[in-house]
C-alpha cells in the first residue's frame, strides 16, 4: 500500500537536506524529495525569512547554515531548538551537544550553528 503522506513536512525535509549538506543546490533538494525547484526556493526562502537558515553566497552558489540554537516554531510542553531535533534525525550525536549552542558556533562537520 502506498501512503500518501509524510511523517515530515517539506520544509522539515528541506531543512534536513541543509543540514546535511550546506552547500546542497536548489536543483538536488527538489530533485532528492521529488519537490519542484520552486518549491525547494519557497520553502528555503520561508526558512531564511524565519530566521532558521542563513543563507550566504560562496562564488556563484550559495551556502546554507541552520540556525540549530533557535526554538521550534511550535507549542510544546518543553520547548525544543531545531538542533536538538536535527541532531535526533541524522544522528549528529546527541541532542545535547546543541543544546544553548551559540549563534556563531558551528560544528565542523555540518552547517549548523
């Protein structure tokens, strides 16, 4: 059977393909979730615009960091930053080494701060 659903939303998704890759391309996010290119610069922009990922322009293509020390845009019975949930999703070690990161702390092996 095939769902027609998905556990995370695009930008969840798009937000794990950032984090994975700083460097990713607009064209292999849409490409790697089967999204449009527009969306992929929709939901990258909505991001940015929201203050979760900073986009930087490296030459000619650009270079994404996540905003990892910043909360959830949801209600929840303990707030949550999105390094915390990035780093229980791709297994960046535990949830705790994001915890209070500062804004200008990076790990060396992701773009997030």
């Amino acid at each position: 059977m095939v769902t027609s659903w998905s556990f995370l939303t695009n930008h969840a998704r798009v937000l794990l393909c950032v984090a994975h890759d700083p460097g990713v391309r607009l064209r292999d996010i849409a490409a790697s979730l089967d999204i449009t290119e527009r969306s992929a610069f929709g939901i990258i922009t909505d991001l940015v615009e929201a203050g979760y990922v900073v986009k930087e322009k490296d030459g000619r293509r650009n270079r994404y960091h996540v905003q990892a020390h910043l909360p959830l845009p949801e209600p929840a019975g303990r707030e949550r930053t999105i390094g915390e949930v990035l780093a229980l999703l791709v297994g960046a070690g535990s949830a705790a080494n994001w915890a209070g990161r500062p804004a200008g702390a990076q790990r060396a092996d992701t773009g997030l701060h």
